[in-house]
C-alpha cells in the first residue's frame, strides 16, 4: 500500500465499489438451503459466490482495485501474484478494461489453473510461470514492479480490494428482510471477511461475525492472539483458497475492532463438507469456500433457531482432487485406518487375518506388500474403511487378540505421509 493512502475502509468505499463493480459482477444469490437448516434447526442462508463470473469472490476485489487506476498507470499496466482464483480475477479484470497485466505464478501450478487464466485474461495478459511457491511467484513480480513502473495488485492487503469485497456484505443485507445473527466468513489473508465485516457491522453492530480458518494456516488467529501481525514458519497447503502464512496488515487492523470470533476447520473436516455439499446440494464448493458451512457444527448450540449467512467464497474446485479429499474426508470420520502389518512367515496368515480380524462390515480399502521382492515374508500397508467409526475398538482389539504385530499409520503423521 503506497505512502498515504488511507488506512482504512468505510461505507463509502464500499458504496462506491457497488457501483464500480455493476459493470461486471453478477449479484449471486443468498439461498435458503433447507437441508442445513433442518440440520442446525436454523434458517441457514449460503451466499453463492461460487457462482461469480469467475467462480469465486476475487473478482470484486480486483476489478474494484485496477478500475481505480490513472490513465498513466492503466497504460504502464499490472502485476499480480497468485497461483489461483485472485489470478483468475485479475486476469478477467484487465480484459475487461482493456490494460496489459503480468501474472506470476509458480511453475508447479496445475495446468488446469493455467488455462483458467488464460481463458478470462486472453490476450491482455503475459503468464509467466516461475519458482516452486508463491513466495518465489511473489518475489518475481515485485521485481518487474520495480523495474516496469508497473502496479502491483495485492490479492487482499489494499483499501479497494477490501471494498470491493465488502460489496458482499451489501448484497446480503439488502436481500434478508431482517438483520442476519451471524455470518460465517473464511479468513486467508483476510481481505475478504474484513470487506463483509465493514459494511455488515455498520449497518447491523448485533450481527455476530465469525471468521473461519483451516487449522493448518490459522494466522489470523495467531495474529490476533500476539497482538500483531505475525508470519507462521509452516502451513498446510491444503485449503489453497486460505493458506497464508502472514494476513495483511489492513486487514489485521480491521478484524481487531470487528471480528467477534475466529474458529479453526480441520482440513478433513472441510472435505466432508465438500462431498455433503455435492451430494446433498449438487453445490461444487473448493475448500477454503467450505470452511463457513464447517464451522456451523461448532456453533450449533448458539445458532439454534437464529437466521445465519455462511458465505461460499469459491468453486473452482480440481476434479482431480477429488479422490484425496475423500480420503481425508473418511480418516477425519475416523472411518478409515492404515497400518503396517507384519504378518508370520507361515502359510494362511492372510487368510486367517481376513477371517478372524475383520469384522463383518469391514472392507480392505488397499493392500501392498512394501518390498518388491520376498514378498511374502514382508510388511504389508493395509487399509482398512469402517462403516461406523464406533467399530474401530473391536478391529484393534481384534488385531491384539490375534498376535499379529502392527503398527497404525493415522497417529504417526510422519510415516502416514511418507507411504500415504
């Protein structure tokens, strides 16, 4: 954010975004979804910005964010770094107005996510395709910024991108005929729930507003819990859409006077929200967009018989991920359990283990013998999925009673991604 520009957002800006951004946002819409509902005995409201133009939220921030340069800086262009939706946004946004942008991001991107991006941006925009992280995207980008005179547009730290986010909170308040009690929004950087959050406590002070973060990349929490902005050592990846290791500074300094409380989504939890999502609503929903309906289930006392928004920030979702998702999805059940399996070196072992071990509804999801050769004096990795996570006591119990030495993989995380 450049020397003297204001520190902070206000309903004009987000008024002002609304109307900047009539020009190419859709105004998604705020669903009644009665299977969450009468599962939370609420009135629980999705707000579908998955269904955006570009298939996430991204697009408010970033339109709002170019559409307020000067005719100088619109003919020098902009840079951006990402590897996903913002980049998607951007991309959209310089085709749109017609100005020139380069977009970095990192070489091992999905190719899929590569041609998102050239589809919307065409050929206003120049991909270049750099480094293993974002942070090697990053570091790229600010270079041409320096050298090229050209605008770097933050995917969240910056004024405009935060009203233009907030235009959401807008919709939301203008198609509910009362004040909703809470809305859940994701936090990442936090550009977004600090847009929602200026205009719904404006205009709503009682209106609850709940961050939500996936447990492997909470530093909002963090941030807030130091006092400061901080920047964790790790995250997990996972929820790519909100896996920021550090939060805007602007954001941070909005969520400390707005926010009411952050709660944090295990990433396998989020994935079965996703399959529920899909079965049950034929919503597709990538995993920083689940997190909101997630964390219902750690608000279920007190949202009981409330009006809750829970927004959808995004569906650009890999079906290629999809088998892993479900597989997180039934460990986090506890409905899915590997191990290592040292069967005695005698003939019927396995069988005996299919027969004695198991149980009548369990299933043996994967079995491979871990060495090539002498197979079957080897280890073996076996998965074993449950019908019902209580049956897990009598499986290990079981495996005890029959001798055989074992070893779980889902309590050592290190051997668990190693064969996993």
């Amino acid at each position: 954010m450049s020397k003297g520009e204001r520190q902070v957002v206000g309903m004009e800006d987000i008024v002002r975004a609304h109307h900047v951004l009539k020009e190419v946002v859709r105004r998604t819409p705020l669903q009644l979804d009665p299977t969450l509902s009468a599962k939370y005995e609420c009135n629980v409201y999705l707000k579908r910005e998955d269904l955006q133009i570009v298939r996430s939220f991204k697009i408010r921030g970033a339109y709002n964010r170019i559409r307020s340069l000067g005719p100088e800086d619109m003919e020098k262009g902009i840079v951006c770094a990402s590897a996903g939706n913002h980049a998607q946004g951007v991309a959209f946004s310089c085709n749109a107005l017609s100005i020139q942008g380069q977009i970095y991001m990192p070489s091992t991107t999905p190719n899929q996510k590569v041609k998102q991006v050239k589809r919307f941006g065409g050929s206003h925009v120049e991909i270049i395709l750099t480094g293993d992280t974002y942070d090697d995207a990053y570091a790229e980008a600010m270079k041409a910024c320096t050298e090229g005179g050209r605008t770097f547009i933050h995917p969240f730290d910056d004024q405009k991108i935060v009203a233009g986010n907030g235009t959401i909170g807008m919709e939301i308040m203008e198609v509910l005929d009362a004040p909703a009690d809470y809305i859940f929004v994701t936090i990442g950087g936090g550009g977004l729930v600090s847009g929602v959050g200026t205009y719904i406590k404006t205009v709503s002070p009682t209106t609850k507003l709940i961050g939500v973060e996936p447990s492997g990349a909470a530093s909002m929490t963090e941030a807030l819990k130091q006092g400061k902005v901080v920047t964790l050592e790790s995250i997990d990846k996972f929820v790519d859409g909100a896996a920021v290791k550090r939060v805007g500074d602007l954001n941070y300094k909005i969520c400390t006077d707005l926010i009411d409380d952050i709660v944090q989504v295990p990433e396998g939890k989020a994935c079965t929200t996703i399959l529920e999502l899909y079965n049950d609503s034929a919503i597709v929903v990538e995993p920083a967009g689940a997190l909101p309906v997630s964390a219902l289930d750690m608000y279920r006392d007190q949202i009981r018989g409330k009006t809750v928004v829970c927004i959808i920030s995004g569906g650009n979702n890999d079906i290629d991920r999809m088998q892993e998702m479900k597989e997180r999805s039934l460990i986090y059940e506890g409905l899915k359990h590997y191990f290592v399996v040292n069967f005695p070196q005698r003939s019927g072992a396995l069988r005996e283990f299919l027969e004695q071990v198991l149980g009548p509804k369990d299933d043996i999801a994967r079995f491979e013998y871990t060495k090539k050769h002498n197979k079957e004096n080897g280890p073996a990795l076996v998965g074993i999925e449950l019908s019902d996570k209580d049956d897990y006591d009598g499986l290990i119990s079981r495996m005890d009673r029959s001798g055989i030495e074992y070893k779980e993989l889902n309590h050592d995380i290190n051997l668990f991604n190693l064969l996993i």
